[in-house]
C-alpha cells in the first residue's frame, strides 16, 4: 500500500513538473511574440494608456487628452527622464475589446505601466453580436493558463477540420433585452486577464475607475448611472483581489468637467482627469520609482 501510494506521490509530483515546465515555456514563447527586439533602455519611462473615448480624448484631439496631459506633468517634475505616454484609447472600446488588442497596442511597446480604463461602454445596454464574439474570447479561470490556451487552440483546430467547431459567441442568449454590452462576470474576467497580461510583460497595470456622468441626465440615461456604479464597484474589487493601483476618479466631476452629452470630458474635464490620475500615482509612490529606475 506505502509502495502504491510513493508512485502516486511521484506520478502528481512529475505531472506537477512537467506542467510548470511547460506553463513557463508557453510563457516564454508569448513574449518573444509580443515584445519588441529590443530591450528597454534607461533613461526611459514607456506608459501606455488603454481605454475607450475618454481615454482617446474623443471629441478633441488625442495630444489634448489626459494621457497627454500626464506625460506634460511628468516631464516638468523629473526633466532628468524621457517620458513617452502611448494613448491606446478607441472610442466604443469594451474591456474585452481592449483584451483583444492588447498585443499590438500595448505589448509592441514594452511598457513599464499600463494605465487600463474602461467600463462607460461595457455597462452600456446596446449589446450586439461582436460583443458576444469579443466576450466570449476572455479567458477566465483555469482558461487564463497558457497551457489550458494552448489545449483549447489544438481542439478547436481538430473541430475544425472534422466540422464540429460550436462557437459560443454566437449561441442563443437568454438575458432579459436590452443587453448589457459586458456581462458583470465577463468584466471582472476582462480587467484580471489585462492585469495578467500586463504582468507577464513586466508591465505594471493600473486600474482606472469611470469618470462621472453629469448629476442632470435624462431619465433614459438613469438606469446606466446604476450600472457605472455596479461596475465601478467591481474595478475597485479586481484591483484589491489582485493587488495593484486603483485610481478612484470621484463621483462628482467639477463644473464644466462634461459635456453635453453628459459622458465624455471637455478640456476642464481632462485637466481633472489627468491630475487625479497623476497625482494618485505620485501619492503612492509609482512615478518617484519609474524615475529612480530609469536613471
């Protein structure tokens, strides 16, 4: 029976070994794809912005946005630095539709952070079939390991050849209309499977919540202040859970902040944004490090 049980013991154990080994290895191969040849350099500091249209400064021009405006901020505090701010915001832009274009927006830059703000349009009901196509593309639990990944593209490539492939994005849905573009669930899922990616870059990822809707909104638009709310709750959830920054934008943007619209920023309104945002990282310690480092 003692016998039985050490070759059990040493068979988990193997297994165990063998699939660290090779967790590492599918680690390994997915940032000799996604990173540049060459390696940072000091006297560098690289952030990249990812977002949706307040992260894109949407309606002005991207150099007024306040990914812009930090990068300005940056350079006049530490003139001993090179600072480059990337702004990878896209308007309309969900959570998992940033996960999608992680690789080329983010990772193609080797970022030492990267600053991930979403969540207006994920808690927005006017879901459509891309949606569920982008949704249904986030890994979540065991599917977050590169080995699970790597079993799941070889199936569906075998599926696919016999004819069998099901696609879930495009099976029925049962929700009650009008959808939400995000699931509550699938949102969480999207900001930890950026917080992963970010990582197995050496990036560190930081989480924004939403900026404020204006108080004065139609009644159509009251029911997407509830939602802002819920999923706010969740952003501040998966930056406790996982352990990184959080910038908390307050509930209540100063006047002139907001458009007509009463959701994307004017001029004062990424002013704002952006002096929450630097200085909640400066408060913590992030842009003093970033600096240290690259000196």
């Amino acid at each position: 029976m003692m016998c039985r049980a050490r070759r059990w013991l040493a068979l988990t154990l193997a297994a165990v070994l063998v699939l660290s080994a090779a967790e590492l290895a599918l680690r390994a191969r997915y940032r000799r794809l996604v990173l540049p040849p060459e390696p940072r350099h000091g006297g560098k500091v690289t952030v990249v912005a990812l977002g949706d249209s307040i992260t894109a400064g949407w309606p002005g021009p991207p150099d007024q946005a306040w990914p812009a405006l930090i990068e300005t901020r940056l350079r006049t505090a530490y003139p001993d630095v090179v600072w480059q701010i990337i702004n990878a915001g896209t308007p309309g832009n969900t959570a998992p539709m940033g996960y999608a274009r992680f690789n080329r927006e983010v990772a193609a830059h080797a970022p030492d952070v990267a600053l991930i703000a979403f969540g207006l349009n994920d808690c927005h009901r006017a879901r459509h079939a891309l949606d569920r196509w982008f949704e249904a593309r986030v890994p979540s639990g065991p599917g977050r390991s590169y080995v699970w990944r790597a079993l799941q593209a070889r199936v569906a490539r075998i599926s696919r050849r016999l004819g069998r492939l099901v696609d879930p994005a495009y099976a029925p849905e049962t929700a009650p209309a009008p959808f939400l573009r995000t699931s509550p669930a699938r949102f969480s899922a999207a900001l930890s499977a950026l917080i992963d990616r970010s990582r197995d870059i050496d990036s560190r990822p930081v989480l924004l919540t939403m900026t404020p809707m204006l108080e004065q909104t139609p009644p159509d638009e009251c029911a997407l202040r509830a939602e802002c709310s819920a999923y706010n709750a969740r952003i501040r959830a998966v930056a406790a859970k996982r352990g990184i920054y959080v910038v908390k934008l307050a509930s209540r943007a100063p006047a002139g902040a907001l458009l007509t619209d009463g959701l994307h920023l004017t001029a004062i309104g990424q002013q704002w944004t952006a002096d929450r945002v630097y200085e909640t990282l400066k408060a913590a310690g992030l842009w003093d490090t970033l600096a240290r480092r690259a000196r």
